[in-house]
C-alpha cells in the first residue's frame, strides 16, 4: 500500500477502529475545532443527527438501504416559486437537471443548491437535517433580471452543479463551482459597476442559515411584496487567490482531503467540453479571517476521455479517481492521476492512467455517464452507483503493486451487488447520479439523494436521503464526548497518536 507524504497530508481524525487499520475523520477534527466556539449547540447537533444516522444504519442488513428523510423536499419549497414558471421554472429542477449535494460531515446534514440554465433560476439553499430526517431551507431565492441576473449581485446564479458541490470541514462551509449557470449555461456571472464580470466560486455559510432571508447583501428577493432580510450568507471568492482558476466547471467532478490543516478540493475542469480534463488543486485559506486561496493545475488527461462524470480520492493509495467515457479509441471505464505525482510546474509530467472494468465472468463491463463514484475507506474500495431501480452497486478494490502504485494493474474486476432489502431508491435519473451518491467514514456509509418524483397518491413531490450499509461495514464510531470530557479526550488522542508512532501503525 501507498505511504502517503505525512508532511502534505494530514491525518483524518475519527475514532473507528478497523481490523485493517486505525482511522480518525476530518469530521471529529473539524468537530472539536467547532465545539470550541459552540459546545453546547454543535456537540448536541452532532449527537443527535449522527446517533440517528447510526441507529438507522444498525437495523440495517450490509448490502441494504435505509430510507432516512422524514418528509417531502417539496415541503421545504418557497411558498409561490412552483407558481411562477415563468421567472422561476420548477424547484424539481433542483434535482433533476445535473446536480449534486455537499455532505455535511461535522453535522451529519446534507445540503442541496442548483438549478441553472434554462430549468430553474432560483438560487435558494436546501439543508437536510441529519438529525430529524426533515427537509428545510437555508435561504430564500434571490430576485433576478431578464438575463437570468441575480439583482444585487452579492449571490450567485443558479446552475446544474455535475459534481460541483462539497462541504469543507476546516472552514464550515459550502462550496459551489457552479456548473451551466442560469441564462448563460456558462460560468458564474455577476454586475459590478454596471460592468458583469465573471465570478465564484461562492462559499455558502450554514452557521448563518435563515429559511426567510435571502442569501446576499444587496438582494431584493424573489417576493418583492414582503421584501424579506438580507442573510450575508455568500461569499465570492473571485481573485481572492494566487494561481489561474480553471477555465469552467461543465461536467465537472471534485473530492475533498484535508492537508496541512487546509481545506484542499481537487478537480477536473474542461476548457469547451473537449472531454480532455485538466486536474487541479484548489486549496483555501481561513475564510472568515481573510486568508487567500491557491489554484494549481497539477495535471492533464491523455490517455482516457471523460465528459459527465463523478469522482472521487482515493485516501489510502493517494489517487484521484474520475468516472471516464468509452468514445472512439478511448476505452477505459476509469480516469485515474497519480497524486503523488502533481506537478505543478509541469502538469504535462502527470498524465492520465485508464483502468478497464470487467465483471466477475471476465466480461467487459462498460461505464456509462449516469454512475456516481465514491471511496469506501474502512473498505479499500470504490463502489458505483447508477440510481438502478434494482438498488444493485458495484464494486471493486484498488489494485496497485508493490509500491503503492497502479503500474500494469490497469485491469480491475467489479462486482454487482444486489441489495439486500426491498426497500431502496427509485433511481431512474433523468441527468444521472453524478454527485449524489457520497461516502462518510464516520458512519460507515453511503449517503444517496434519490431522483425527484411524484408520490404514489399523487399529492406531493418527494426525493428521500438514503443510506446504504455496505458489505463488510465497520462498526459504529464511539460516542462524541461532553464538553467536560474534550481535554481527557483530546489528551488521549494524543497518547494514541504516540504509540502508533512508536508501533509503526498508520494513522490515516
């Protein structure tokens, strides 16, 4: 196995022991980081929602679903966007038109922003409560102009987000790159001084979350006649960094590590849908106390070709992985780089591996762009899923030699595994899976968002937040201490720290 460059990345903190190895999650880091600035409010929060989670996940066979949202997302709806379709469109949008979600792994919520282009112009904020099972809203929607304009200009654009969107525990908040954005079905747009210039990224801040104000400063609101509060909540973080910004984010996919106590979010951008993706690192600094960013492009694709996709990191071998697209010549059904090998001086010194998949038979088995991606890191694997309407994922281990490294092990076997409950997501997704489908180490599991659709009785829209308990899931984590207990606890970590510096263990 890789030994990762321990002076580059840092250790994930969570306390879930595994046969294979020990294991502490940037949540538990982030958690503590937080807990010093709200003990009671946060630690409560992340109780709650996690020991629900946890409980959910418990009466659950491995290889099944959980269905762990209480109401209907059309419940969370601004009362009146549905009716005026034509300034708004449909909130359904939201889900159906190339979208993903951010896993919120120090609150065990889910939050949910998109829309974009020619379906949905709303720009209001979504946040799924881990600990209740309910949808509500963080924001309210910004009133726009002809050209699809957020007035004001101190909130972003809706957008079909592909992969787009992740949380970032260091910080606390939401990042988009937006995607096809509302009227242009391009990048971020913005006016200033009369002038529109290009903006974004935008960080949304969940501390700040409001269901009846709008996200912006300056933002008017989608209701003029009760005109609502201005939240403050977006932050744009154009040119608040050194480095060249990718060249736009269409069916772009991102993973999220942690390194040198930074949130640091790597990507895969596409100048003109060539279907040659760049690979990028793009790495934050301390947001609320001004600190800049850093974009490097630290790689290039050669060998494979890709459009819309998913990704993710694998944490333990070190390796970017991205969904591909089997076109002309090009017949790999993975896009793999090396992220021992970025190179920011050179990106050309990093090129592309391609991994072909073939089932258990030995039959081709050929990716298609509708897959989601994520690394099971309790499991050392990657598992798919296709929003199939048998509830089946596929997986397969990481093959690497005895370096650490892929080398010829560009072959890898998956295999179909059929759910184990009758319960489970519809799936049949209009725009694919794409970022919908996430890992959390802490519970052991996966997070799905399933396809927007009608209830049975007709009455209400609904799209659940479900669990998935994989094949050999860990146990569950050990309870998050009281506010009392944070130095003992804390301390301990510490003395677990050096003795598996003194016995060699890995702590990753």
């Amino acid at each position: 196995m890789k030994k990762i460059n321990f002076s580059v990345v840092n250790e994930n903190l969570n306390p879930v022991f595994n046969k294979r190895k020990m294991r502490i999650s940037h949540f538990a880091l982030a958690s503590f980081l937080m807990i010093g600035s709200f003990p009671g409010l946060v630690t409560q929060a992340h109780a709650n929602s996690f020991e629900r989670l946890s409980s959910l996940l418990a009466a659950t066979p491995e290889g099944g679903w959980v269905k762990a949202s209480t109401n209907f997302f059309w419940d969370a709806w601004p009362t009146g966007t549905d009716a005026v379709p034509g300034q708004y469109g449909w909130p359904g949008a939201i889900i159906r038109a190339w979208s993903s979600f951010a896993w919120d792994s120090s609150r065990g919520d889910l939050m949910l922003w998109g829309g974009g282009h020619a379906n949905y112009t709303g720009n209001e904020m979504y946040v799924w409560d881990g600990a209740t099972g309910e949808w509500g809203r963080g924001s309210l929607p910004s009133r726009t102009d002809s050209q699809g304009m957020v007035v004001g200009g101190t909130a972003p654009q809706s957008a079909h987000t592909y992969d787009n969107n992740i949380y970032l525990p260091v910080n606390d908040m939401f990042l988009t790159f937006g995607g096809a954005a509302s009227g242009t079905g391009s990048v971020f747009r913005t006016t200033d001084g009369g002038e529109i210039r290009r903006a974004g990224p935008y960080l949304w801040d969940p501390t700040k979350a409001d269901p009846n104000k709008v996200g912006g400063t300056l933002d008017s609101g989608w209701d003029t006649s009760t005109p609502p509060q201005n939240g403050d909540m977006w932050i744009d973080r154009r040119g608040q960094w050194t480095g060249t910004e990718a060249p736009g984010y269409i069916n772009g996919t991102t993973a999220y590590r942690t390194e040198n106590g930074k949130d640091v979010v790597y990507l895969t951008a596409d100048a003109n849908a060539s279907g040659f993706a760049s690979l990028y690192r793009y790495t934050l600094g301390d947001v609320r106390n001004g600190g800049k960013d850093t974009w490097e492009q630290i790689g290039v694709a050669r060998n494979t070709a890709g459009y819309q996709g998913a990704a993710t990191i694998d944490t333990d071998h070190n390796l970017y992985i991205k969904t591909a697209s089997i076109t002309g010549p090009y017949t790999s059904d993975l896009t793999i780089w090396d992220l021992d090998k970025a190179n920011p001086s050179n990106p050309w010194a990093n090129q592309d591996i391609g991994i072909n998949l073939v089932n258990k038979d030995g039959s081709d088995f050929q990716i298609h762009s509708w897959y989601g991606i994520a690394y099971d890191s309790n499991n050392d694997r990657i598992v798919l899923w296709d929003g199939n309407p048998s509830g089946s994922v596929w997986s397969a281990y990481v093959r690497t030699d005895a370096n650490g490294d892929i080398g010829s092990n560009t072959t890898w076997t998956v295999s179909e595994i059929a759910s184990s409950t009758s319960a489970h997501p519809h799936g049949s997704f209009i725009t694919g899976v794409l970022g919908k489908w996430q890992y959390d180490s802490t519970l052991g599991a996966f997070v799905a968002l399933d396809e927007f659709s009608r209830t049975p009785s007709g009455s209400a829209w609904d799209t659940g937040v479900w669990l998935y308990k994989p094949i050999g899931a860990s146990a569950a984590p050990l309870p998050i201490p009281e506010p009392e207990t944070y130095a003992m606890f804390l301390a301990g970590l510490a003395v677990m720290g050096w003795i598996a510096r003194r016995r060699g263990v890995r702590l990753s």
